[in-house]
C-alpha cells in the first residue's frame, strides 16, 4: 500500500511541476472510484444526458470537431445499453452543479481535500464517453487542470506548450482552448505527426489522479467501453495576463463573424460560442477593459509587495514544503510518475492502432470525410490564424497595456 502524500505537499507539487504527472491509485480511496455500472445508472436516474455522438469509422484530414457531432439525449442507462452502437458517445465538460443537486450522493462524496484544495462539486466537471469517444488535441491557455479517473481507462498524449508542428488554430473559435489541426483519433494522412517531439503518453485506470500543468497540448481518448471522468481547473498567476489576450481576440473573431453569412460564421465557432454574433461590440470592450484592469492592477500590487520586501529584509514567509520531483517520483512508496516519452515513430504506430481498431479502411472515403468542415473556409482561416499567432497578440496587448497604464 502506497504512503499518502499529505496535502501541503501535493498542494506544492500540483501548483510547481512542470510537467504531466501521474498520482497512481491516489483516489482509489474514493467511493466514488468503487462504483460499478448499476451505482452509476441510480445516481444518474432519469436525466436526459446530451451525448456528443460520431461514427467511430471516420477518417479525416481533420479532427473530429464538436460541429461535426450530433447530439443525442439519453439516460445513463441507455447510454450503457448502447454501448455496441457504430458511434461514439460522450458527455463532456459538464459542471456537477448544472446537472446534479447539492443533495446528491455523488456531490456529497465528492471532495478534492487531499490534494490540499478546499473544493468540490460546483468547482467539479464531469466526463462521460464511450470507447473512442475523445477531445481533440488542444491547449488550455488559463490555469492547470487536476483529473480523478473514477471509472474505465483513459488514454492521454501530451506535448510541451512550446511544440512546433502541431498545427495550432483558432478555427473552431473558443475561449481558452487553441488547437490543433492533427487529428490524434483516426487520421487519413500521417505525415504530419513525423518528426514530432517531446511527446508523452500515458493511460489513466480507475483510481488514478493526473496533473496537467498550465498550457501543455493533450489529446485525451477514452478506452474502455464506458469511462467516468472528473477533473478541476486551478487558476495560475499568469491567467491575468491570458485574459487580456483572449479578450483581445475574441474581439476580433466576434467582428469576423458580424459581416459573414450565420452558416459561415458557424462554422468559424464551436457551438458554445454561437451567441458570439450577437454579442454587441461595447460588451466585448467592457470585458477587454475589465481584464486588462485587473491584469494591470494584479501588476501594480506585485510592485508594490516587492519594494516592501526591499526594505523589510526580515519579513517572514510562509512555510512551504520543499521537495525534489526525481526523489518522490523514485519512491515506489508514493506511486508517482512522469508521463513518459513516446518516440514520433511509437506515436504513429498508436495512430495506426486506432485506425485498425475503430476505422474500417475498405470503405471509400467520401468528400466530406476529406474535406472536413473548414476547407472551405480557406482563407478567412489563414486570417484568422494570422492575426491571432501568440507574437501578434502578445505584442498588441503590449501595445494597449502600455497606451493605457
């Protein structure tokens, strides 16, 4: 039996490493992570749950976006009875709170005390998915995100945050994630995953808790019939300045879309940010003016407690656990690991793997498989990609910070 971590210190690690770290078996001590299929179809009841559903034999030049699934609304249950379906299912990225009452069996148990953060079901998200079911490759631009794997196998692929290669877009547009053209789950081309690097691989079983640090690319991928997911996202110090950029280009997309027919304009969008046509020009500037704000007045303090500092030489500091990652992650007692390496070419036989396994490559492949949803959106793509690159962003938001501080 492996030696908890106590909560300062996991506290520490989750807040300063620097690379995707696994906490085997850490909520195994969970209720939660104990219950079978039966316990999960009572505590779901009777709701009718919107599953994003696509063919699980899809072969595309891109990945496999949110505009391109159907809804379908089901119960828990029928989602397991439907399990030998030719699709893929997932309820994904759903706050407990919207779905589930304060009262439930499910936000009573469930508490991210251990990992020394005083949090619970309304700052917990919910995933649900069948085998195949996953997340296109992405970056989360704010904060760092915590994951307790309480049911099936999850499969995880990371890159550091400053990769070449992956293709980075705006388009699909949405708050927070950038992602990436490569498509990780089935892909028909794959020459672009040659000569990547820095990647790591690893797959999350019931029990496990994960660690993703602030703006690491992760394509996720469920790969048990049926998987249970909840994580939490923690703010990070430089989130300020993040808001300032997104701000800054949703701003910008919201007046791309204005002047492009609504079916154009959609498909430049998740569906999530769909009202972002009709956001009016002056909400946008109020939010811009909030977070830069903040962001400038976050700078000001921090200027402040630092000339403090100067002349309080003997100010005193709390107490922080120090620890060495190479030490703990050695120590089979605490059951961590590092996400390991995966060469270019281990990654492209994993590819070839899925496709073997879900894709059924003697049918004919039709255009739109090909094509995908945002070929045709060619140029006003590229402008948007453009002018959205983080050299570009970066240097207007220094540009207005410096024009208004």
């Amino acid at each position: 039996m492996a030696v908890k971590l106590n909560e300062d210190l996991v506290r520490n690690i989750t807040t300063n490493v620097s690379v995707p770290l696994v906490f085997r078996n850490f909520v195994s001590n969970w209720p939660i992570s104990q219950w079978n299929l039966e316990k999960w179809c009572q505590v779901f009841g009777d709701k009718e749950m919107p599953f994003r559903c696509m063919r699980k034999d899809l072969i595309s030049d891109e990945p496999c976006w949110e505009r391109k699934c159907s809804i379908k609304k089901m119960t828990f249950k029928k989602f397991v009875d439907n399990l030998s379906s030719s699709e893929w299912m997932y309820f994904d990225y759903k706050y407990l709170h919207q779905w589930f009452d304060s009262n439930s069996e499910l936000c009573k148990e469930l508490n991210w005390k251990q990992f020394g953060y005083d949090k619970g079901a309304a700052d917990t998200t919910i995933w649900v998915g069948s085998d195949g079911s996953h997340t296109p490759a992405h970056q989360d631009t704010y904060g760092y995100n915590i994951i307790a794997q309480v049911h099936g196998k999850k499969r995880w692929i990371f890159f550091p945050p400053e990769t070449g290669g992956l293709k980075m877009t705006r388009v699909p547009y949405e708050e927070s994630s950038v992602y990436s053209e490569l498509n990780f789950y089935c892909p028909h081309n794959l020459d672009g995953f040659n000569g990547l690097t820095g990647g790591r691989s690893i797959v999350l079983s019931a029990g496990d808790a994960l660690l993703v640090p602030k703006g690491w690319w992760h394509y996720v991928q469920n790969i048990d019939p049926v998987n249970i997911t909840l994580n939490m996202w923690l703010p990070h110090e430089k989130d300020p300045s993040a808001h300032v950029s997104e701000a800054l280009i949703k701003i910008f997309i919201a007046q791309m879309c204005k002047d492009l027919p609504l079916e154009t304009a959609k498909m430049l969008v998740n569906p999530n940010e769909d009202d972002i046509v009709d956001t009016p020009l002056a909400v946008l500037f109020l939010q811009l003016e909030t977070v830069a704000n903040t962001y400038m007045d976050k700078k000001r303090r921090v200027r402040r407690v630092k000339r403090q500092k100067t002349r309080e030489d003997d100010t005193d500091l709390p107490d922080v656990e120090e620890f060495d990652l190479k030490t703990l992650v050695e120590n089979p007692e605490y059951n961590l690991e590092i996400a390991p390496s995966i060469a270019s070419a281990d990654l492209i036989q994993l590819l070839k793997d899925n496709i073997k396994k879900y894709a059924n490559t003697e049918r004919v492949l039709d255009e739109d498989d090909l094509d995908g949803v945002t070929s045709n959106l060619c140029l006003t793509k590229a402008v948007i990609d453009a002018f959205t690159q983080n050299n570009v962003i970066d240097l207007v938001k220094h540009n207005l910070l410096s024009s208004l501080s």
